[in-house]
C-alpha cells in the first residue's frame, strides 16, 4: 500500500509546522522526492521569509505563516500571484495548523510549538512530534487531546522513534527500562574546569548531528538529554526511576528498551534525521529511506558509559520535574529557554544557564499551580510567562552582581 493509498487514493493533506528550520528541510527533502504523493496544506517558519516563501512555492502549498508579524509584507511580496496565502502571528499558526490534514510536522523550536500541535491534534490529523518541548510543558495535555480526538502522536526525536520502533509489537507491561543514549555533545571530551569558560561558538557545533543552534547548545549542556528524560516519561507512561541516560560517543544505538526476561532492543542507525522523520511519515508501513547503510564491520566498536551527574547538573533538575510533575516541567522549559537566550546574548556564562534554571524552579516551586494538573492550555501559558521572567530577573540580578 502506497502512502496516497492510505489516505483513500487521495494524495496524503500534510502540514510542516517549523519547515524552514533543520527538521522542517530534512521533512521537505523527504517529500520532495515523492510530490505527487503528498498535497501540502501550510507551511510556516520565523524569520527566514525568502526560505519560507521558495518552499512554499516549490510545494505548491495552500498557505504559508510567519511567527513573525513584521515579516508579513515581506512575505506577501514574495508570494504575489502564486496563489499561495500569507499570514502572520502566533493566531495564524495555530489557525493554519487546525486546517484538515492527515498528517502535521510539529518541528517549531521551544514552547511556541505547544499551541499549534495541539490545534493539529484537536483537528484529527497525526502529529509528528519533533518539537519536545510540547510534552515536556504540557505531556498530559497533549496526551489527552490526541485521545478526545482519536489522531496519533508520533515521535520524531531520534531517541523516541527508536524506543517506538523498538516497542512495536511489545507490550508496554513487560518494559523494565529505557535506555536514551546521549552522545555527550560538543565538551564531552573537555576537562570539567574548562566548561566553565565555554563560549556560543564552541557550544554551537554538534560531534555527530547537524541540528538547530539552539538543540545544538542544549546537547553540550545536556539540557537537551534532561528534555528527553521528561519526553519518555510523558509519551511512553513509564516511572522515572526505569529511563536511564547513556554516554555513547558514536550516537549509532539511539536507544534500548529493557523487558522482564532481561532481553534488550537496540535501535541501530546513521545519525541522521530522515530516518525517524520517515518513520513517522509511513508509520505504520516501513519503507526505503535515503539514510546511510551502517557498515559495522568497518566501524569496528562502541562505546558506551554512565553520565557523570556532578558535570551535568540539568539531568539532576530533570529527575527532580519527572518527580514533581504538574507545571514543573513548563517552569523547567521555559527557564531553560530564557537561560538559553542569555547565553546566547552573553548575559550569562556556559553552567550559569543550570543554575538558573535551578533557581527558578526554586522560586516558583510554592506557586499554586507548580504541582497542579496539567489539562489547560492557559494555566500552562501562565506557568511559561512566570518562569521567563523569573530566569530574566535572576539573570539581570546576576549581571549586576
Ligand atoms: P531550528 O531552529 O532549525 O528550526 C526551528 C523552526 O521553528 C524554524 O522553522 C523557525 O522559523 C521556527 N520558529 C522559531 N521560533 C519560532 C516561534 N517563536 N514561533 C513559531 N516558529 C518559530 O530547529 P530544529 O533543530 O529543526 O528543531 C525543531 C524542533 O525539533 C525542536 O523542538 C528540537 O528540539 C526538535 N528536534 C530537532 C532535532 C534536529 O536534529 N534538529 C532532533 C530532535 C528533535
Ligand atoms: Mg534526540
């Protein structure tokens, strides 16, 4: 059966939420090589307006959204009398990502990717879910609204996809672990002391991945990793005393899954992201990819070892969220994100991002709705505003020493 036939002969209605960024190309150039299998509904991005609006034209798609409201007459002159619509602002996100699809990559970066998923969700289309920080801030949610309307999550980070794969035909009762593997990210080899000095540009590049600049830094720090400690508690429904973190430098086994008779499942794969993308794309069918065939012969060994917990003080905090629950995690995202921008900015230094994180789970952590469940859109919102600006505070407080 053909992906057209699935969806009842009919070319597949598909959205890219994010297209003009790392999983948005990687998603393009998957589709691109198949257009007459796929009618593409909206396409969206940020900044990169002459990228939006090239892909939207090559796509053919019926629309194309902004984040940005300024770029709206940039984006319009770009797309005169194509056809395709323009719109702007969080509103039209959300709004192009309710359009009937059958299929919506959700690959916009941070918080700003919770409200569209959900809308693509409440719609009924699949929603492949790269962008984690959705089920990190509002797991249950997103959970919850998939279920009221019958659509599937699917996910794409490379580590969740191989704990799906490996699952697949498995009961979730007779998992006794999950392993995410980390590759340790650009310091890995860097002495503890140095870590403290380490600037934007030696966080910015990646050992084995080619990634957004923000996930990029995110692994050198392993808040990344800490997200996705939080993602497999949410998607899978699994204590988190049974995920497990491993160092393993080649990032070729992406994850294990652990079962009562001791067996383990292996993932193994090239790093590249168009294999969990196309995953999810044909899930539940599995077909041929244009990813790199592992020669393990040739590559001889792997390696693998423990996370060393006094160097990466963000997978400590992120044990402390799985335990707390309710908003903690939209707390821990959105200081994250702040942190993230004032190092970035150079506000703030490499580890100083921790410990402002820290600090600002600390303060919030009296709040009425820190413990709270999560099943709203708007009390989540809340909890993202206030932890933003408690981080910005502790961050100038910081800056003024
Ligand atoms: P990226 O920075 O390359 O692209 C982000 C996309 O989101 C762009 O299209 C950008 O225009 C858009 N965007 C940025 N800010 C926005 C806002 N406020 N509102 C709406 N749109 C906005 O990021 P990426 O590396 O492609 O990552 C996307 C998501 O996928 C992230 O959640 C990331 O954690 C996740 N992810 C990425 C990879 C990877 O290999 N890149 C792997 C696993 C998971
Ligand atoms: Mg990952």
């Amino acid at each position: 059966m053909t992906s057209a036939a699935k969806a009842g002969g009919r070319p597949r209605r598909i959205s890219i939420l994010g297209a003009t960024g790392s999983i948005g190309q990687n998603t393009i150039d998957l589709i691109a090589r198949e257009p007459e299998a796929y009618e593409v509904v909206a396409v969206t991005g940020a900044r990169n307006i002459a990228q939006l609006a090239g892909d939207a034209i090559a796509l053919r798609a019926e629309i194309a959204v902004t984040a940005d409201e300024a770029a709206l007459p940039d984006l319009r002159a770009a797309l005169e009398g194509t056809g395709i619509a323009a719109a702007a602002g969080q509103s039209a996100l959300t709004e192009a990502a309710s359009r009937p699809a059958d299929w919506v990559m959700s690959a916009i970066v941070g918080a700003a990717g919770l409200a569209p998923g959900l809308a693509a969700l409440s719609g009924g289309a699949t929603l492949a879910l790269a962008n984690k920080e959705s089920l990190v801030t509002a797991g249950p949610l997103l959970m919850a609204t998939a279920r009221a309307h019958d659509a599937h999550v699917l996910p794409v980070d490379s580590e969740h996809s191989a704990v799906f794969q490996a699952l697949t035909g498995e009961d979730m009762g007779a998992v006794e672990r999950i392993i995410i593997t980390a590759s340790g990210g650009a310091f890995r080899d860097w002495p503890a002391e140095a870590l403290a000095g380490a600037t934007v540009q030696d966080a910015s590049t990646h050992p084995n991945w080619d990634m957004g600049q923000r996930i990029t830094i995110d692994s050198a720090s392993m808040f990344n990793k800490s997200l996705e400690l939080i993602e497999t508690k949410e998607f899978f429904g699994i204590a988190p005393e049974n995920i497990e973190v491993l160092v393993h430098p080649e990032s070729l086994i992406h994850a294990l899954v652990g079962f009562v008779d001791g067996a383990m499942m292996a993932h193994v794969g090239a790093p590249d992201m168009r294999h969990a993308i196309g995953y999810a794309l044909h899930w539940p069918e599995r077909r041929a990819l244009p990813v790199q065939r592992l020669d393990l012969g040739a590559i001889g060994q792997l390696n693998f070892a423990p996370p060393d917990p006094t160097r990466y003080r963000a997978l400590v905090l992120a044990r402390q969220v799985m335990e707390t629950g309710g908003h903690a995690g939209a707390a821990f995202n959105a200081a994250k994100e702040r942190s993230l921008d004032g190092f970035i900015a150079g506000e703030i230094g490499f580890l100083q991002m921790a410990e402002i994180v820290e600090a600002t789970l600390e303060a919030l952590s009296g709040h009425e709705d820190f413990t709270s469940a999560v099943d709203r859109l708007d009390t989540v919102a809340q909890m993202d505003h206030l932890a933003r600006r408690t981080a910005a505070k502790l961050i100038s407080e910081r800056i003024r020493g």
